[in-house]
C-alpha cells in the first residue's frame, strides 16, 4: 500500500469531524449593548432577529423597571414599544446601517420621570449574510465532503 493510501482515512476523518469550534455549541447569545445610565437607571439593549430588545433596570439592584409608560424614539421620532418578558421591544428596522443614531427613551418609575439617550449602531442586514449565517453547518458539511472527494481523487491518481 502506498503511503498516500495510509493517510486517507485521517483525511477523511478531519474532514469529517472537524469544523470551526463556535459551530459546535450552537449559535452564541448576542451580547448586550449599554445603552443609557442615570444615577437610578442603567438600559441595555440586545438585538434578536429584527427586533431590539430594551432591558431597563434599576441601578442600585439591577432590579427590572416595571413600567407601562415607556416611549422610544430614534433620531427623534417615537417607534411602537411593546412589553414581551421583561423587555421593551422595538423594531431594529429604523436602526439599521448609517452609522450611530440617538436612541432617546422616556420611563416613568417611583413617580419621577427620566429622559435617558444614548447612541446604537447596528450593521446593515444583508440576505447573502443572514443565508450563510442560518446555514453555516451545511456549507461546512459541503466543504468537507469536497475536501474528502478531492483528496480520494488525488490519491487514486496518484497510485495508477
């Protein structure tokens, strides 16, 4: 046997088995982005998807804000709030591309009322990047296999 023949199945192995390491824990959580901060507040923001969540808590015990009057507006018009488990989501849309806007959020708590700003960039979301972001695991899968395929036909080119 050749000694191209006896690296095969470590080619083929590697090929297979291996992959970048972020791949195998499953897609990592976004890190959240400060926002704002006031003597009693401080807001941080996450984005998930199309949407930014807003976390708003207390500075002191990091408890969270229960309010129902919260009003968001970017670049000085007022975007939809709404409350899903514990966060004020907005849509990330007006966010996006163009460099840093001003985030200006209005909460009412302990009955005082807080005008806190801030600045958020988010990058501009393209089709060909969310593609590849949602199906990285396949085109890993793709190139392996091409990886092996090459590799097996070298080799048996090699021996004759």
């Amino acid at each position: 046997m050749s000694s191209g023949w006896r690296l095969f199945p470590w080619i083929a192995a590697c090929a297979c088995g291996c992959g970048p390491p972020a791949l195998a824990g499953g897609p990592a959580a976004a890190a959240p982005i400060a926002v704002a901060h006031s003597a009693q507040l401080t807001i941080e923001a996450v984005e998930a998807g199309d949407s930014l969540a807003i976390r708003i808590r207390h500075a002191a015990d990091h408890t969270p804000v229960n309010s129902k009057d919260v009003i968001v507006s970017v670049d000085g018009r007022s975007v939809p709030v709404t409350l899903a488990d514990g966060a004020y989501v907005v849509s990330a849309k007006e966010l996006r591309g163009r460099g840093a806007r001003v985030l200006e959020i209005v909460v009412a708590h302990d009955g005082i009322r807080e005008i806190l700003t801030g600045k958020i960039a988010l990058p501009e979301a393209s089709a060909t990047a969310s593609l590849l972001r949602d199906h990285k695991q396949i085109v890993w899968w793709i190139l392996n296999v091409a990886i092996v395929l090459i590799a097996a036909i070298a080799l048996s080119r090699r021996k004759s």
